[in-house]
C-alpha cells in the first residue's frame, strides 16, 4: 500500500490522515480488507506500535472495522462517485489507431445480449462435463506442468496429440514441428498479418465475410478485396483478375453462406495460389460439425507445395473461455511465425496447454466431440423444423450440411421489414441476427443468421414459438 505522509505531527497521525484520505477519496473501497497490522507495518517501514495507534485512531471514527478472526476491513464507503481523469479526444496516435477506430461494425456481435432467447452464432455449449473434465485435467497439469516460461512455439506434448488428432479427423500429415500454439483464430489473424502483410498489400476475402479477419485485415492497412462465394466456394475466376498476398478461406464450411467448397474448387484454388506466388490461411472454425456426410479433409491435407496457413480452434468443442488454438504452418514460415508469437506474448501458458493434451491422450476430448456433434445435430434439427413449421413461407434455408448455423433468406420480404421483425422480436425476448451486415454490398433479399448450438431443444422449440407469433403478428 502506498500511503503518502505530509510530515506534519507524531507519525500515527499522519498514517491515519493518509488511510482516512485514500478511504474518502474512494481508492480503498468499502468492504476492503487490509493487511494486518504486522505486515503492514513492515511494508511502510514503521513500527508495529505505531501503525496499531493509527489503527484504533481509525477504529474509532468508523473510517475501519475489525472482524475478530477475519481481519480489518475498510467500514466507510468513501465517495460515491470518485473523481476519474477526464477522457480528453486525441488525434489517433498511429496509422493503426486511425484505421481501428474507422471499424463500425464491433458492436453487432452484442446484438440481444440478456434475451432469453438469442439465436447468436458463437454460443458456447453447455456441457457440465465436460467442464468437469477440464477441471480435472486442468488440476492434473498443475501439478505435473514446469513452472517456468513456456516455449513460445507451444508445449511438445499438445503438439504431438494434435498431430494424430488432425491425421484422423482433417487428413493432415503433419509434424510437432510445424504446429503453432496460439490463442485461438483471432491471434492466428493476428500473427499472419504481422509476418505476411504490409500497408496496401492486396488480401482477397471471401463475400460474405468473417468480421473477425476483415478487421485484422483493416487494421493492418490491407487493400481488402471481396471475393464472391458459390455453392462450390470461393469464386476463382474472380481471383484472378488480381494477384492477392494472402486468400482467406473457410472451406468446410463458409462463414456465414454455409457453402462446402468442393473438391475440384479446392483443387483450383490450390493450383492458382502456387502460380500467383499467394498464400492461402484456412480457417477450419467449424469442420467437427457436420451432418450429411463424412467430413471432406482440411484444404491443408490437399496442400502438395506448401502454401496453406491453417488454423483451427478448441473454443467452438469446448468454450470459448479457454482460449485456445492451433496453426500448422508452411515450412518456409515457420521461424517467422514462432518469433512473431514471442513478440506478442511469450507463448500460451503450459498449464492449460498440459490439460488439453491430456484430454486428447485419454479419450476424453473425443468422446465429449462425439456428444456434442450429437446435442447439436438435434439443435438443428428441432430449429430447421420450427422454422418450416411456423415461418409461413417467409424462409428458405440454407447451409444445413455442417457447422453450428444456418441461413433463413426471406425473399418475400423487404429490408424494412426485416429489420421490423428483428425489432419485434426483440421485444418480445428473441434475439434474430440479420445477415446483411456480413456483405460487401446489401444482398437483394434479406435474410437471418440462426446460430442453434447456445440454446437447448427445448428452448429452440419456444424460440420458434416467438418467431410465430411475430409473424403473425406483422403479416396477419
């Protein structure tokens, strides 16, 4: 504790004008427990006999309590509305701040938050066991795990696991070597603009896009190109009448159309990188979620001459919260990257990378994958037929095949109308998310992105009850 003493009086007065200040003035709150009077003492470089004097001098004017066997505790609540430091605006400091602060589209992401029923693409599954799992892994690792910095590449043992894992779900053959722990897909955006990306340099996205790589890329100062997707992917054609440094991708399935993109669009893709000299990231958010069909293998698996970054990510299985991803990288890039990863953190810590590894190892991380694919596919389904149930026409889905979302297009709506219904909704306690905002240009007909892993069957079945009722509501 820093305790500034003006130097007039005995000691214990001025330790207890400056403990009753930092009360007042609101910075020792109410309710804070201070140290006791022997610790205190010898961080502050005072007696013990003096600090007490102060003590009961505070004791005594009600600034602080003590509990007996608890300790002693701040007992006033100082000021209610502590001065802060006026917020003064500053011309952006960097060629980076001016282009962030340009982003307008972050707050879309906290559309609806606190409904009851929020149809938000991105929601964590609850499953309590597998949160028991972690708990246990991660308790397992803390005592098992180094204590001292971890390698900014990433622990051995997570990248090994991660090998048999992608071999056998993705068709990736691939080496400890070549694999980069990271924070998830946001850092591995991150770390590709900083080693791939200068100001200008052309990044071509796909159309409809992904905010959280068009803003990396805006930030970097890319010259950001929209692509257009089909039902096969990306549209190469279109590709080529520009050479990009770097083409982002979602092959398994494109976010947020849905489109799988095929084999011999895969192919195509492949072939134009390497003649173009582009670099291609993948962004595999989704591929454990599909349900028509075995999963087709990652771009990556097909990559014969080394020009996919490909990033995957355990917050979409698991939760969010851990924070937790993976890139296997081309060998030209590799040291780049890894350096890249120490600049910006050090590394990811070793103990939550110990638990993850372990779950791989034990089986456990499958069989909680095997369980979630089934509680999701049930979401979808009770949504998908809800939505044809109570929609009256209105929708036309698409992008069922995979993932954890679906597109409802209503081409008998208009934009307003759209919007009108999104208000409504809300209202009423419905979150719906227009799809709009994730083009380059307004699609003519509107539509929803209905994300269905965050609510449970029951709750997707009174959801749709909700959507019912506004569209009876509007168009009865």
């Amino acid at each position: 504790m820093f305790i500034d003493r003006d130097g007039n009086g005995p000691l214990y007065q001025q330790l207890t004008r400056a403990i009753k200040k930092l009360v007042v003035s609101g910075d020792l709150a109410y309710g804070s427990k201070l140290l006791n009077t022997r610790d205190l003492a010898v961080e502050l470089g005072v007696s013990r006999n003096t600090l007490r004097a102060a003590f009961d001098q505070l004791v005594a004017e009600g600034v602080i309590e003590t509990r007996v066997g608890s300790g002693t505790f701040v007992a006033y609540a100082g000021l209610a509305h502590a001065k802060k430091p006026t917020l003064r605006a500053v011309r952006p400091q960097s060629r980076f701040s001016a282009r962030v602060r340009k982003i307008k589209n972050f707050a879309i992401v906290n559309m609806h938050k606190g409904l009851r029923y929020n149809l938000q693409y991105g929601e964590p599954i609850h499953d309590l066991a597998a949160v028991d799992s972690w708990r246990r892994a991660l308790s397992h690792a803390a005592m098992h795990t180094k204590l001292n910095y971890p390698g900014s590449q990433g622990l051995l043992s997570l990248r090994q696991s991660l090998c048999e894992y992608l071999l056998r779900r993705r068709g990736i053959a691939t080496t400890p070597e070549h694999i980069l722990i990271v924070t998830g897909t946001q850092q591995a955006l991150s770390l590709t603009a900083n080693v791939l990306i200068n100001e200008d340099d052309c990044v071509a996205l796909e159309d409809p896009f992904y905010f959280g790589a068009h803003h990396v890329f805006t930030g970097c100062g890319a010259r950001v190109r929209f692509v257009p997707v089909d039902e096969d992917g990306i549209d190469c054609s279109a590709l080529r009448a520009e050479s990009a440094k770097l083409i982002f991708v979602t092959p398994a399935h494109q976010f947020p159309a849905g489109a799988v993109m095929s084999i011999s669009r895969r192919d195509e893709l492949l072939r134009l990188a390497v003649a173009s000299g582009s670099w291609i990231f993948e962004d595999d958010y989704d591929s454990e979620f599909r349900y028509d069909a075995k999963p087709i293998p990652a771009l990556k698996a097909m990559d014969s001459q080394d020009r996919v970054i490909y990033a995957g990510t355990f917050s979409k299985v698991m939760f969010p919260s851990m924070r937790l991803g993976y890139m296997v990288l081309p060998a030209a890039l590799l040291n780049d990257f890894v350096f890249a990863k120490r600049l910006m953190d050090f590394g990811n810590p070793s103990i939550e990378q110990a638990a993850m590894a372990r779950l791989i190892v034990n089986g456990d991380f499958d069989r909680h994958l095997r369980k979630v694919l089934r509680i999701v596919r049930e979401r979808r389904e009770a949504l998908i037929e809800g939505i044809n149930r109570v929609g009256r026409g209105h929708f036309e889905i698409r992008g069922t095949r995979a993932g954890m979302h679906l597109i409802g297009w209503m081409p008998k709506m208009t934009h307003v109308q759209c919007s009108e219904l999104i208000a409504l909704a809300s209202a009423r306690g419905l979150g719906l998310h227009p799809v709009q905002p994730h083009f380059n240009k307004r699609p003519a007909i509107p539509g929803l992105l209905f994300g269905y892993a965050g609510l449970s069957k029951t709750e997707i079945v009174s959801a749709m009850s909700l959507l019912d009722s506004c569209l009876s509501t509007m168009f009865d």
